[in-house]
C-alpha cells in the first residue's frame, strides 16, 4: 500500500526519454509504488536533462523513496546543471506539442509544430502552423503584457490570415481577445501517472463560462482547433467588434443621399444601416462621413438638420481603413437652430401664429359637445409640429357651436376635456390656443389647476412664470406631437417650483434688491428690454455670480426680443476697459452658451476655434467682469481674444 508524501518543489521531476536533444517528456511519478509500477512498464528508459526543458544535458537517474517524495537526480560527474525549472509542469510544452503532433497525425492534416524560447527558456511557448489554412495557433505559457503580445501577433501573422491565442490561465489578454474577436481560448495540463494531459478551453460571450475538453477530443481543421462544444459555432469566423472611442460634446449632421455607401463595409453590423452625412462635432468643421443609425428607426429626412442626443462614437478598426460614426438617437434642430450649423440655409421661421380662416357659411350640422373636444384635439395636435398658435375666435369662428360665445368658466371646463388626463408623454395642447391681443387664454390657469399642475391656482395669465411653464410646454409639444416623436425633458409638475429655479449662492429675489441698487449707475436709460437685461447681469456681477438663461428668462419681464440677440446688442458696444457682460449667462449645466462665439464676433472680436480656447475666453471675460463691478473695482484681467 501506497502512502502520500508531501511534493517537494526543490526536486527535479520532469525529465526527456532517450537522449539530451530528445522533446520525449515524462514526469517521474512521486509515490514509491507508482514509480515500481513505472520502472517496470519502461525498464529501457534512460532519463535526461534535456536542453528542450532549458536543462544542462547530462544523464539522470529516478530515485525510489519510501519515505519522501521519489524524483530524478543527476548522474555524479556530469556538468554543472543551472535548469531554472524542474516542476511537474516545467515539461508542459513538451506535452502540447506531443498532444498536437499526434492530433494532426489523426485527423490527416499537415502542419509542423514548434516550442519557442521568447527570453526565459524554450518551454515560453509552443507554436502550431497550419499552411494550408494559412493559419497559426500559439499556445502561450510564459507570462505576457499587451505591447508584447500585439507584436509577436503582427510576427506571426506576417505569411498567414489567422493567429488564434490559447493561454494558461485568465487575465487582461483573454478579456482583449474576447472583446476583439468575441471568443478565448485556454489551456490547462492535469497529472496522470507519468503524464500530463491536455485539456483546451472555450469561452465566448453567449456563454462565459469555461468549457473543457480533452486535446484529444478536438479536431484540427481549416478552421483551426476546434473543441466538441465549439463543432457547430465556427467562433473563429465570427466578425469582430470594431474599437469605439466617445466623441466630446455634440455631434451635429444632416443626411448626404447622394453619397455613395460601400457595400462590403467591414462596419456594417447586425442591426444597424449605414448612411452617408455631412457631420459637425463640436469644435470642429464639417466632414463628410459614413454613420451608423439603428436599423430599426426610420431614416429621417435629409432636408433636416440633428443633433445626437446620446454620446456618439467613432468606429475604427485595426489595420482596416477608413472610420464610421456611431450613435442610436437624435431630434431635429428647428430652422433657426440649423441655421447657424452651417448645414442648412437659413429658412424662415413660420409664423407665430396660424391665419385667422376666412368666414366659413354656417354649418348645417353642429357638432356635439364631445365631437368638438376630438376636434380641437386633432386641430391642436396638428398644428404643434409646426410650433405655430390659434386665437380662440379663429377656432371658434371654423367650428363654430358649442364653441361660440362660450363663457371664460366653461371655456376652462371645455380645454380640460381636451387635454385630460395629465400625463407626462402627452402634451397639453391648451397652450398653443391665445386670446385676440396674443396673449395667453385668461382661463389657462384654470384649466391647469383642473389637470393637476401644482401653484397655477389664482394665479393671472401675464403671469412670468406661467409664460415661461407655457413656453417649455410648448417645446415639449412640438417634440412629442412630430412624426417620429423626439426626446423632451419631463414636464414640471408644479408652477411654485418652476417660479425658483436654483441660484448658484443667492436667492433671485435678492437679484432682484442688487439690481436696484445698482439702478443709479443707469438712472435716465429708458426702460427697453436690453437696459434690462443689461440691469440683471451688473446686478449677477456685483456678486461675483452668473445666471442661467432659465433664470434670466423668469426674472425679466419684457419678453419681445429674443434673448441671444440682447446679449450681442449688450456686448456690441463693449471697449477694452469693459468686460463682455453675456459670459455672465450660462446654459443649464454651467457651459459657455452655444452662440457665445456669435456674441464675441458681433463686439468685433475673433471667435477661437477650439472648444478648449473658447471655454478659457469665456472664463477671462467673466473674471473681468467680477473685477469691473467690485466693491471697490479690480484691475481688470487681460482679455484673450
């Protein structure tokens, strides 16, 4: 009966049969009896340090022990012996390389198998090349790092199309290579008397996990070394991913149908279409690119211009030409926001509200109560997508009764109807309809107070706040009414929240008490709406703080130009002893606004062309601008553009 000794790692047991050149390995078995079983099954072998295990050469000899672990040991009078390895798995190479020799042998096919020493010794790796298939499979059992495995890749695909990697055990490089080519395979070695069998794994990323099989019970074929679980996936011909790198900031582009598409692009993917467009990153100018749309969205039309609204990337693959912009959902820019692209000419804008219709003859048939509410449902809905508004007496006047001289109480009741229930993916279309002055329905606070909006009981239809919860509202209208319907930010619920939006480190109202302070340095200015602006901004910079535009938009009350064009008539007039007051607004994550290069080139000043250098101009004039309003006045930086 056997007994169990502890292995030793300082003994040697592995050797090579026959003679000091020979790659026979055999690994000396540790158990007494084991070792008199073998010596009797081989009793003509002679043991050697062979110089295929890094050893010195010189005969060896197996030591029988009953009460230690048996090994080999050298023959006295030899050379001196400086093998670095002599585990049980300092001969692994040996036996992968038997194991393919004798796998080629049986299914037929020629290849040449080889061990490589890559610096550390001959068992670094072992190499199989199949001409035929113009592949090569290395088996690596030296240690690796991304830098050398790329360029031992390139050496070994130099005369052939494949190099599949097996490696020993899991690291960085099975997760590159299951990235790149969405498979790895690996290796192991288990004892089994005097040998060491080999066992080839496979993990894709349908299942990962690690499947073993037996090297025995693998097939070399064209296709390469293929496992029984792997016999009816040919994981080795799938397409691999290419590599994606984020693109900063948004991308703008607008649909090139002329273009031609390469048919046999190598970045056409399941589920994806590729199209030709002319393409604006931020910062940059326009390029002519390929883009990767999902295959399941209707191609937009390409009179339009679109924004990403997800991060796009750009697609690249190794060794191949060429690169193709990825992304999977965008919204249309309006006329006046494509426009200043450069992707589009500049269209107007359509009128603000609808004609008044012609004075229809009466009706024969009038229309229920409930008829009428899906009709100026339909007519409201219709009308979002072009962003335009209708006077209640021009509806009034097309459908006549019950609409007709309907009283202000019922009016409200009427347009709940219309836009109940309240819902966030569902537009309130009652803000699209104005009194005859242009102005809001006097009875829209009420009809919102009915759905549920939150604060707009009581309150008056000049209201600021409730201008501007109309104004998003009606954006959102249009996003969510167009054909295919787009992405918009979640509807406020409540008005008393929307009136405060958050301040950087002072309330608005007390904004608001810096302003007047401030009105003495403006005393005898006619009140217009760009004194104003100009009033809000001193205010804002006074405290060495900055507004967003949606705080701007609450706190000022003439609303009949639009903002960006105050700003350039602001900053039009600046000198080089005052500061540019507009880099005091800001968009709502903090940013430069978008047309803060139009405001620097409407003062007479260069507009830098990188994003980078335009953030760091932006910063310096809000600096001067916090030093031009101190308490008491700063030297004023210099300004950098």
């Amino acid at each position: 009966m056997s007994t169990s000794v502890p292995y030793d790692h300082r003994l040697v047991q592995t050797a090579v049969v026959g003679d000091a050149h020979s790659d026979h390995p055999v690994i000396l078995p540790m158990d007494a009896a084991e070792l008199d079983a073998w010596r009797r099954r081989h009793p003509h072998y002679t043991y050697w340090c062979g110089y295929e295990l890094g050893g010195c050469g010189g005969k060896l000899m197996d030591r029988l022990y009953h009460d230690k672990v048996c090994h080999f040991a050298h023959v006295s009078g030899g050379p001196t012996c400086g093998r670095a390895a002599t585990g049980e798995s300092s001969a692994d190479h040996l036996f992968i390389k038997r194991g393919l020799r004798n796998l080629l042998g049986k299914h037929g096919q020629r290849g040449t198998v080889a061990t490589r020493d890559l610096g550390s010794g001959p068992g670094d790796a072992v190499d199989l090349h199949l001409p035929a298939a113009r592949r090569r499979l290395r088996f690596q059992l030296s240690r690796l790092y991304y830098r050398g495995w790329r360029a031992a890749n390139l050496a070994l695909a130099d005369d052939v199309d494949e190099v599949d990697w097996l490696f020993g055990t899991d690291g960085p490089l099975t997760e590159e290579l299951l990235a790149r080519k969405g498979y790895s395979l690996r290796f192991r070695l288990e004892t089994v008397g005097g040998e060491r069998r080999v066992h080839i794994g496979t993990r894709t990323h349908d299942e990962p996990s690690v499947h073993w099989h037996p090297l025995e019970d693998c097939r070399i074929t064209q296709g390469g070394l293929l496992t029984p679980s792997t016999e009816t996936v040919r994981v080795s011909g799938r397409c691999p991913k290419p590599f994606a790198f984020p693109i900063d900031g948004p991308v703008l582009f607008a649909l090139a149908p002329e273009a031609p598409v390469p048919d046999d692009s190598s970045f056409a993917g399941e589920g994806r279409r590729l199209v030709a467009a002319d393409v604006k990153p931020s910062g940059s100018p326009i390029v002519r690119a390929i883009l990767s749309l999902p295959n399941d969205t209707e191609l937009p039309p390409a009179k339009h211009v679109y924004r990403a609204t997800d991060h796009a990337r750009l697609l690249v693959r190794e060794g191949v030409g060429g690169w193709v912009v990825s992304l999977n959902r965008f919204v249309r820019l309006n006329a006046h926001e494509a426009a200043r692209t450069g992707l589009a000419q500049a269209l107007p804008e359509p009128p603000d509200t609808m004609p008044t219709p012609a004075p229809r003859a009466k009706q024969s048939v009038t229309l229920t109560r409930n008829r009428a509410v899906v009709r100026v449902r339909e007519l409201l809905t219709n009308a979002a997508p072009r962003g335009r508004t209708m006077r209640w007496s021009a509806l009034a006047a097309q459908l006549g009764a019950p609409l007709v001289d309907m009283p202000q109480n019922e009016r409200a009741a009427f347009l709940v109807e219309v836009d109940s229930p309240l819902q966030d993916n569902k537009p309130v279309v009652s803000i699209l309809l104005r009194e005859d002055d242009g102005g809001l329905l006097r009875c829209l606070p009420a009809v919102l107070d009915k759905l549920g909006v939150k604060g707009t009981g009581g309150m008056s239809a000049d209201s600021s706040a409730l201008r501007a919860w109309a104004e998003r509202e009606r954006e959102r209208t249009m996003a969510l009414c167009v054909t295919p319907s787009r992405e918009t930010s979640p509807r406020k619920p409540d008005m008393a929240k929307a009136e405060q939006p958050k301040a950087p480190a002072s309330s608005l109202e007390e904004r608001r008490r810096a302003t007047q302070e401030k009105e003495r340095k403006t005393a005898g200015r006619q009140a217009t709406p760009h004194t104003e602006i100009e009033q809000l901004l001193i205010a804002a910079a006074c405290q060495q703080q900055a507004f967003t535009t949606a705080e701007l938009e609450l706190l000022r009350s003439d609303h009949r130009m639009d903002l960006s064009v105050l700003l350039m008539r602001i900053d039009r007039a600046a000198t080089g002893s005052t500061p540019l007051l507009s880099s005091l607004v800001t968009d709502e994550d903090g940013a430069p606004l978008p047309y803060f290069r139009d405001v620097l080139r409407a003062a007479g000043y260069r507009a830098p062309q990188t994003d980078k250098a335009l953030k760091l101009a932006w910063r310096r004039e809000q600096e001067r601008a916090y030093a031009a309003y101190a308490d008491p006045p700063q030297p004023l930086p210099e300004r950098l553009v």
